[in-house]
C-alpha cells in the first residue's frame, strides 16, 4: 500500500508574522519559510506505519512555487520514498489544492492520505474534508491516534473532542487529518539528508494535471488584529471588582 | 494562525528558562528548584561580616573604614529618588542578596533604583562622602559572585534605567541605556533588521551593562568578536560622582587613551556603566544549525578548523558539549529532547551558520557535514529544518548552567586554555574526582574556552580541596586564563596571579586608586586583598 502526504511550505511559526504595507496578504519577501507543523506530523505518522511493515512507500506531495523543492527535500530527509511537486504561481486555495489531489490519487491509487489538520497560514481547516469529499472516501480529522489494521483493511482513528476521546473506525482507503498530539516528528539526520539528494521529485502543473485552478474566492483584505490595550496592575480585590463591573462590564 | 502558534509554543517551551523568572527585581517569585539544597558558605549567626570560604580558608573581614547604613542615609536616598526607588523589602532584598546559583548570599539592607545617570551620580558622591559601600547590579546573572553584596554593601540595581536612545539604521550603531535587558535589545533590534552581537543563556534576565561589565563573551564572539570591539562607546559615573561621557559613536577615534576600555570587563570596580553605545551587525536572513556528534575530542577539534576554514564567512558559532553534559541536560532539563536519540556519542558539537543567501548557505553547509562524515570527523547529525527544531538544539546547550542549578551542587570553572590541551584538564579532573563528583564540560570550543563544571550532591570542602588550586595551576601551566569571560568576581579575585604578572596586577592596583581612593564600589571583588591597603 501506498500512502500519500500533502505538505505545505508556509511561513515559519516561530516567525513573528507581518502584513505587507498594501494589505494584499503577509509578508514572505526574506522571510523564512518551513514545513506547515501538522504536515509534519502527517508525514511523521506516515513513515511509522511504513516502518511497522504496513506501507510500502510513503509519496510527499507539495503545490506551489518553485521553493516548495526545498519543503519537499526535507519531507524526503525525513524519510518520505519519493516526491510530487505540483508548480502553481498564483494562489491555490483548499479546493484548488483537493481537486489537484484527487487527481494525483488517480494516477498513484495509494490506500491512504495523510494531511495536516490545517496549515498555519490560512487557517482553512479544509483540504482534507475536500479531499475526502471528492474522492468520496471515509475520513477521520483532528486524529491523535491512528492505528491500521491490514488484515481487515481498517484504520481505527482517535480524535480529540470536546469532553473526551472519539474513536472511529475507517475502511480504507481513507483519508485523515493530523492533530498535534499524534506524535512527534523526526528530525532530519545527514546520513537521511545524503540519502534524499537521490531521491525523485516529480514535477506537474495544473495544467498537466487538467486541473482549471481559477478560483472562485478573492481575497479582500488581509489586516493585522488589533494591537491589545497595556494591561494595569489592580492593587486590591476591591479594585478588580470595581474595574470588572464599571470598566469591562462583565459583572 | 496566531491562536495555533501560541498553543504550539506552550506545548514545547512549557518549561520557561528559571532565570526568566526571575527576571523583574519586584516579583517576589523565585521558585526555588527542587531538590536544591541551599548552600550557606558562612553562618552569619556565628561570624558576622566574616566569610569563610570552605576549607580553603579565605577569610574576608569588612573593611572597617566603611561606614553603616543609618536611617538619615535612607532619607537621604528617599529625598533623592523617590520612595517607590528606595527598596527595603525584605522579600527583594533576599533576591538581590543573593546571586543566580545560590551561592554566594550578602545581607545589604537597601536597594536602590536610579532612573537616570544624574541620580546614579548623585547616589555614588553621597556614598562616597560617606564613605559607604555599593554594589553594582545588572540582572544578577553573574557567575563568580560579584553581582551580589559580600556583606552590607548598598546595592544599585540598574534595571529602571532601561531606555533605548537611539538606533542609526544606517551604521546600526545602537545607544542605550545600561539597564536594558539583553533579550529586549535583541528583539528591539529585531524589528529594525538588525541583531546584538552578543548573545548567551541568561538573556532573558542579564542587561548590557552587566554584559559590558563582565565584558561577557557568548556564543556569538566567533563571528563578530568581543565587546571590547563592538561597544563604541560608554557612559559612566565614577566613585565620587563624576560622570564621564565617552558615549562616542565613532567607530574611529583615536584621541588620547581609550578608556572606555577600563570599564569593559571591570565589573563594576571602577566605576558604573549608565549608557552604552554599540555596534550592531545586520540581521541575515538565513540561520542554519546543525547538531552533530563525535566520537572523540580530536575530531572536534579537527572540525573546528575544518569548518573555520570551509565555512568561514558564515560560521557564527561553534560550540560543544560532552556527553556528560547531554547526559545532565536529558535527566535535569524539563522538556530537552535528544536530537540523536539512537546512541549516546562522546561529544556534541552544535555549528551556527548565518548568511544571506538560504539556498547557499544550506549547499554549503550540507556539503561541509557531509565530507565531515565521509571522512569521519562526524558520526551522526541532524540539520534544524525550521526554527523551532533549532531552539530546541540550542536548549541543550544553553540550558546547561540551569540543568547544572537543578543537579545540586556546582564548582564552576571558565577557562581560556589552547583548544589541543582543553579536555585532557577534564580527563584528569574525572581521575582526580574518581565517584565523588560528576566532571561536566561544554563551551565556547571556537574561542578556546571551557567550562568545566564540578557536579555534586551536597557542597562538600573535601571535593573543593580536590579541585582547587589543582585547577588552577593546571591552567596557569598550560598558558590559559581562570576566568575566560565570566570575570573574577569574589570568586577569584584572589586568584588573579593565576593569570597575571605581580607587576600587571599592581597597576590596576594603581587604577582602582586613582578611580575610587576609598574603594566603595564592588569591594573584596576582581583585585586581591593583599591588594587593598584599606585594612
Ligand atoms: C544561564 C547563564 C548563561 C551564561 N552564559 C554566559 C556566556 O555564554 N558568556 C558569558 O560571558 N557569560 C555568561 N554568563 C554570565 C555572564 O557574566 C552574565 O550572564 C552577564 O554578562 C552579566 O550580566 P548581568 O546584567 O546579569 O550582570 P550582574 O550579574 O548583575 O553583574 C555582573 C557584574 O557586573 C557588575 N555590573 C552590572 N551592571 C553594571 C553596571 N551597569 N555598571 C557597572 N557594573 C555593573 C556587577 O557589579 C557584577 O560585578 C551566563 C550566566 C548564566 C546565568
């Protein structure tokens, strides 16, 4: 079986983030970039379950500019089997990317897809379900455990919710989304990293692919939130009481 | 997206650094580390204003020209700065009494907080007449003592004088005042696209004058070399209270005698650093690290000069650790992660580039480890792949002296000595130290300095009388320096023939004299006692 994994090239989250002076979106110009984090963890849980015997080859699938190589050669470090870039320019939103996926699906038919829950730049929280929905495939998102069962083709997947655990239980093929609790991805090891320089970055466009990338979102406005007031040191409960009821009016 | 990026980061660096809470003076919440026995070095009770170092019986008397504090002064200061600045709480007095490894406790009775260079000479010239002595006091991260009061010194914590003047975005040429956190200038400079060029552990909580004054080194003084180079100018106020205005931003002037000199790295002897002008390196966008291991010292050694050479123009810090040190960190440091999880190795080594070009930078550094490994100087590796993977590399080393804080006990020792000899002094410390104590050593490998670290349960004199003067004759034989760059302090500032000729030593004699005749500022610190006639 093989498994595919999306993974985004975004701006670093350790970067503190800038919107650029036009409000067109954030500041990328020298700014770093790395792997989405929940990527990383997909492609993490990905390479277990190749290395429990339960896949035969992990693909590590990236769209966007040219740079997205440079995401794809340490998804490849960390032990991912080969890679798909698909190049696009001008941005790609969730459907764009699910529908570029289904076809990638259609051409490698791996039994599993593993995404991020989200990419930390735009927050959509959408790719996967899309993916899901396109292919009409079972998906389980927000997974903090993913336990597969080859025999029975059956992936049992945890996910955190609100008040406990949810368990659910896929037939496969299937798609899932990664929560931070899932694990905790592998650094990149030189002896990895010499390996991944001879490892194969297949490249596509859109087009090639027969994928109208047009979009039928448009971004307005992209603005900072607005800056948070200095905090005050109350000196006494009294005072708090008094500020909490006659200047934030909550009680 | 920012929601997600602060849960991300309270998940990983759950464990703040234990100096950053104590950072701010006025929070009273100094967690003490579990398990951390505080080790009294006197009983106050039985020798008052006497310090008896161990068995290697140092005994400090206070100099009795030195007047008590008396209410009038206290009114004096009261009138002087304020009352809010004018601090006698015992809460905040027990932190400023007492330094950043609890080791070193003074028993002063006022705090006080000038806020500008005018009050801080104003303090010094009634200090002076009264003959009443002070302490200098940055963010107490100081490591030989020499932050805190050995007996009832006044302490002048900088902290309120925290004002950035001005950045010339042209030169980066950056003026400030000497109160300013390390860390806050880091990321003011930030903002405007450029960055301090020093940098070390104690960020968070030590400040620039602190820094200037123990002319701290860092992990960065590979690449843009020490404070004596960088800092362009200085602000300070002399014993009697006058100010000296040396605050040049000129990174060429050769008039007369540097002083300025004089201050870098005299913690605060002769006088008090209020503003610093310093040259600041633009900012580069790209940063890689690698976290590497070897097997043996040699090789590291071998990969220093390798990586001087091959790397040169971007190599911006190179520092190592044994596996010892690894050891400590894995089982002390709350949330460190072993980045070479599938075997312990002899020796870790951490190699900084910083560049301007990524895609260069990553070919070139790549390249390097990789024919490192080929030829055998590095046996594993791993490349930080986003920020995130390198502050969890840099934790390792940078949360060594906090690891050290929760093992127990510490001797500390900071030693310049030539890089071929450095760890065979750690060899022969593990013989001398047998099972009595852990041998921990890391450092600043590219500039030729070693810490080395004494790791036990319990202070204990016997394994002080293994260590010392062993240490420091070893030192002093091979050619080295017993203080590499955390000064002398109270520490060793009986040490100082260690590393400097009796004729050197007496003119800095002469220059404390000439600058504080009666010696109120930092006593018992960095000269000797025999040199001080004041008793
Ligand atoms: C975790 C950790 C890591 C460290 N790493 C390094 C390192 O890599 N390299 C290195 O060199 N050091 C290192 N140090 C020690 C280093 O000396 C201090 O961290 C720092 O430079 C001192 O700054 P401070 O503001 O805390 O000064 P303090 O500790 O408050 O004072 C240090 C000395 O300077 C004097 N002083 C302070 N401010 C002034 C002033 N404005 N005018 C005159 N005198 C003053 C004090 O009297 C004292 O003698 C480390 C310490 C810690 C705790």
């Amino acid at each position: 079986m093989k498994i595919m994994v999306a993974i985004k090239r975004v701006v670093d989250y350790a970067v503190k983030i800038r919107v650029k002076p036009d409000k067109t979106g954030v500041e990328t110009n020298n700014v770093k970039m790395s792997m989405n984090p929940f990527c990383e963890i997909a492609l993490e849980e990905a390479l277990k379950i190749r290395e429990a015997g339960l896949a035969s080859e992990v693909i590590a699938v990236s769209m966007g500019p040219p740079q997205c190589v440079d995401t794809l050669r340490t998804g490849l470090a960390m032990g991912a089997d080969r890679g798909i870039h698909v190049e696009a320019t001008t941005g790609l939103y969730p459907l764009n990317v699910a529908k570029i996926f289904k076809r990638l699906v259609e051409l490698e038919n791996p039994g599993l897809i593993f995404l991020g829950k989200q990419a930390i730049d735009d927050d959509c929280n959408q790719t996967g379900q899309m993916v899901a929905g396109l292919l009409r495939w079972p998906q389980a998102t927000f997974a903090s455990k993913v336990v597969l069962d080859k025999e029975k083709q059956v992936a049992t997947v945890e996910r955190e919710v609100d008040g406990g655990l949810e368990t659910l239980s896929l037939d496969l093929p299937a798609v899932i989304t990664t929560d931070l609790r899932l694990n905790q991805p592998r650094y990149a090891t030189l002896p990895n990293i010499m390996k991944a320089k001879s490892k194969v970055i297949k490249k596509y466009t859109p087009q090639e692919l027969n994928v109208d990338i047009r979009s039928d979102l448009e971004v307005v406005q992209v603005t900072e939130p607005p800056k948070r007031k200095a905090g005050v040191i109350v000196s006494s409960v009294d005072e708090l009481i008094e500020k909490l009821k006659n200047e934030a009016h909550v009680i | 997206m920012e929601k997600w990026r602060m849960t991300h980061r309270f998940i990983r660096h759950s464990s703040k650094l234990l100096f950053d809470r104590r950072s701010n003076l006025n929070s009273h919440n100094i967690v003490p580390s579990p398990g951390f026995a505080f080790h009294r070095y006197f009983r106050l009770e039985e020798c008052n204003f006497r310090r008896c170092f161990g068995s290697v019986a140092t005994v400090i008397e206070r100099n009795a020209s030195f007047s008590t504090l008396n209410s009038d002064d206290v009114s004096y200061f009261k009138e002087l700065l304020g009352e809010k600045s004018v601090v006698e709480d015992e809460d905040v007095l027990l932190t400023a009494n007492t330094d950043w490894m609890r080791k070193y406790q003074g028993s002063s009775k006022l705090l006080l907080q000038p806020k500008t260079t005018h009050e801080v000479s104003q303090i010094l010239k009634y200090c002076n007449s009264r003959c009443l002595p002070v302490v200098p006091q940055g963010g107490n991260t100081g490591l030989v003592g020499g932050s805190v009061p050995v007996f009832d010194e006044v302490i002048i914590n900088m902290g309120s004088m925290n004002n950035i003047i001005s950045l010339d975005k042209v030169s980066g040429i950056l003026v400030c005042e000497a109160g300013c956190i390390l860390e806050n200038l880091i990321s003011f400079l930030d903002n405007h696209g450029f960055i301090m060029p020093l940098d070390l552990g104690a960020k968070g909580s030590c400040q620039i004058g602190g820094n200037v004054s123990t002319n701290a080194g860092g992990l960065r003084l590979v690449r843009y070399g020490s404070l004596h180079g960088t800092v362009l100018g200085l602000e300070a106020v002399l014993a009697n209270g006058d100010v000296i205005d040396m605050l040049g931003t000129l990174r060429k002037d050769n008039t007369g005698y540097d002083l300025k000199h004089l201050f870098i790295g005299s913690e605060g002897s002769l006088g008090i650093v209020t503003k610093v002008s310093i040259l600041t390196p633009p900012k580069l966008s790209s940063v890689n690290l690698a976290f590497l291991a070897c097997e043996d010292y040699f090789s590291c050694q071998k990969l220093l000069v390798e990586a001087k050479r091959k790397l040169g123009d971007i190599l911006s810090a190179f520092e190592f650790l044994d596996n010892q040190s690894m050891d400590l960190v894995l089982n002390h440091l709350e949330g460190a992660r072993n980045p070479l999880p599938s075997s312990m190795h002899n020796f870790y080594v951490l190699i900084e580039t910083t560049g301007s070009d990524e895609s260069y930078d990553k070919e070139k550094l790549e390249a390097f480890l990789l024919s490192s490994m080929e030829g055998g100087l590095i046996s594993d590796g791993v490349l930080a792949q986003d920020i995130n993977q390198a502050s969890s590399f840099w934790r390792i080393r940078e949360g060594l002296p906090e690891a050290l804080m929760k093992a127990g006990a510490v001797y500390k020792y900071d030693l310049s000595i030539p890089v071929e000899k450095m760890y065979d002094l750690v060899d022969e410390m593990r013989i001398r130290m047998g099972q009595t104590a852990r041998v921990i050593s890391y450092g600043h490998l590219g500039d030729g300095n070693l810490h080395l670290n004494i790791s036990a349960p319990q202070y204990d004199d016997k394994i002080l009388a293994l260590i010392e003067p062993y240490v420091y004759e070893w030192t002093s034989e091979h050619k080295g320096s017993i203080s590499a760059e955390h000064g002398l302090g109270l520490m060793k500032a009986n040490k100082i023939f260690y590393s400097k000729t009796p004729e050197t030593v007496q003119v800095m004699g002469s220059i404390k004299k000439l600058l504080d005749p009666k010696g109120i500022l930092n006593p018992y610190k960095v000269l000797p006692q025999s040199l001080s006639s004041y008793h």
